[in-house]
C-alpha cells in the first residue's frame, strides 16, 4: 500500500536527522544496507558462520594443521563478536578487533587473513553484502619500524638438544636432526617416511601429500646430517613418533636438555646458519621450500649468526664408538 505523503515527508525528514547528526547521508545509509545484507536473505551470526566455514575446510580436505590454525584463531573471533549477525559487520569492527588482540603485528596479520577468508565464505554464501570488511587498504602509508628478527638456537644449545636425546630419547634423534639440520616443517616432518631419505644421495624428497603447500620439493643434506641418519636408517616407515608420543618425547628432551625453545626453532635455525654458511639466499630459500623468493627468508626465517657460528653448527655430527652414538663436540 502507499503511504501517505505526509508519512513519507515525517520518516525522510527523520532519517535525514539522525544521520545528518553523525554526518552521513540517507544515500550513504542505502549503501551501505546494500552492501552488508544477506543476499540470499538467509541470517547467520559470526558463531554459526565460524563452524560452517570450519567444516567446510574439513569437508574440503585442509591439513589438519590448516584446520587447527583455523579454529584457533576464529574462536577469538566468536568470543568477541559471536552473537552478532554476520552482515552487520563493517570495517571499523574488523580494524577494532585486529588492533584489540594482544599480539605481534605479524599475528595480527595472521589473524586478520583468517578472519579475511571467514568474511569471503559468507560473501559466497549470501550471507553477507559484497565488501570484505577485512580487506586491507594496500595504499596505507608504512610506518617503518626496526627490524624485529625471529630467534633461533645458537649451535651450542642444538648441540645440548642432541645430546639430550642421544641420552635420553634416541627415538627422537632422526626427526631432530632432520629439523635442526635441513629445515624441514615441523607439520611436514612428522609425517616424513623414511623411504623419503635419500641417503646415498644426500637427499630428502618432501611429496605434495606431505608439504604444506602441497608442491613437492628436494632438500639437499648437510654431511653432518646424513652422519645423524645413518645408524638410524630403516626401508620404511615414520621418522618421527607418532601422535603424542611425538609431544611427550620432544618435551622430555628440551627439559633435559636446559635450554629455551624459541617459536619455530628448528627451522629458523637451520635458515639462519644455513644462509651464513652457503653465502646465497636463493639456495636457502630453495631449500626451504619458499622457490626463489628470499623475502620470506630475510622477514621471517633469518637471526643473525657469525660465520664461525655456522660453520660450528653444521659441524655437530655424532660419532660412532662402541656400539653406541657419542656426540663430537664442534670446534
């Protein structure tokens, strides 16, 4: 039915007010209806959103690593905003959140990416307008800040980790040296089969059904490495323990071993002596899975180590006496 003219004068004028008072207009009110209402007409709140999306990368086959990333993060997400219905999220809750987490810039970007794909599910879905709200402005001005570089494990520390297992946990020995000495993903290594390992040709093949990206790749081994693999050396089967039994192991042997673990600490610090010893960035990045782009490499992998200190870290290697796996000390 039409409403009368007089109706439709009093609810304008109305509208007008209250948007001129926060100085928007009634066009940038239609807008803005048109880009966050359900296009299919359907309502989801963030929660409900959140678990469609979860279930969506199982059903879709994400590693189980991706899958764990992924609720972690947008748990904090729902705890926030979960009752919310999901089309009236705008950028200003998007910005509000990411800047509320108590966490590094890199974290929040991490966050912020997660976040990113949820609101792109809903998009395809029609359960939201057109806009991502998490979209960044690629045009926002840099404030440059120093360089914050990743930590990583000096080759006296690696050298009590060995140790500490040669002693204590010998089952752990393979997977360790594998992670301090070719850089291989944790995520990646622990679902590493020994029929993988190369040894006579000093190679470690990561297939497509192991590597995070899913794009097979070969690792060229260290010579202190393959000394570590040798006594260890099988046809077939997992390098590293299975399950908790992986946790439970490595726990045992940092605690044995006295010494910090830092974020990442096998891979950051197999880059870091890695790039010092062989003086070429590409290779390292080869190596470690990135192709040829060595800015991954330099903003997120590399700690600076001496050339004195590489060298001492790729000469940590065992030696054979008795029967029984020494250690031989670096010089």
């Amino acid at each position: 039915k039409l409403s009368p003219l007089e109706t439709v004068a009093k609810a304008y004028a109305t509208a007008w007010k209250r948007l001129h008072a926060i100085g928007s207009t009634i066009e940038d009110a239609v807008d803005f209806v048109l880009k966050h209402r359900p296009t299919n007409g359907e309502r989801r709140n963030v929660a409900q959103a959140i678990d469609e999306y979860v279930a969506d990368a199982k059903a879709n086959n994400l590693r189980p690593a991706s899958i764990r990333s992924l609720f972690y993060r947008l748990q904090k997400m729902k705890a926030c905003m979960g009752e919310r219905p999901i089309c009236e999220i705008t950028k200003l809750d998007a910005d509000k959140w990411v800047d509320s987490l108590p966490l590094s810039p890199m974290s929040k970007k991490h966050h912020r990416t997660i976040a990113h794909g949820l609101l792109n599910f809903a998009i395809d879905k029609g359960y939201y307008g057109t806009e991502n709200p998490f979209t960044t402005n690629r045009h926002r001005r840099k404030y440059h800040a120093d360089e914050v570089m990743p930590e990583c494990m000096s080759w006296r520390e690696v050298q009590k980790i060995m140790t500490a297992a040669i002693e204590h946990e010998p089952s752990m020995i393979p997977a360790l040296a594998i992670g301090f000495f070719s850089g291989v993903r944790t995520n990646e290594l622990r679902m590493l089969d020994w029929q993988q390992i190369d040894l006579a040709a000093g190679r470690i093949t990561v297939l497509p059904a192991v590597a995070k990206r899913r794009r097979a790749r070969h690792i060229t081994m260290e010579p202190n490495l393959v000394a570590w693999l040798l006594p260890h050396r099988q046809e077939k089967g997992m390098i590293a323990p299975d399950g908790e039994k992986w946790r439970s192991r490595l726990d045992a042997v940092r605690e044995k071993a006295g010494v910090a673990w830092p974020h990442n600490a096998m891979r950051h610090s197999y880059a870091s002596h890695h790039l010092v010893k062989h003086n070429d960035a590409a290779r390292t990045a080869l190596q470690l899975g990135h192709g040829r782009d060595v800015s991954m490499l330099f903003e997120h992998y590399r700690s600076v180590v001496t050339p004195e200190d590489a060298t001492a870290y790729f000469d940590i290697q065992p030696t054979a006496k008795d029967n029984m796996i020494e250690l031989r000390q670096a010089q």
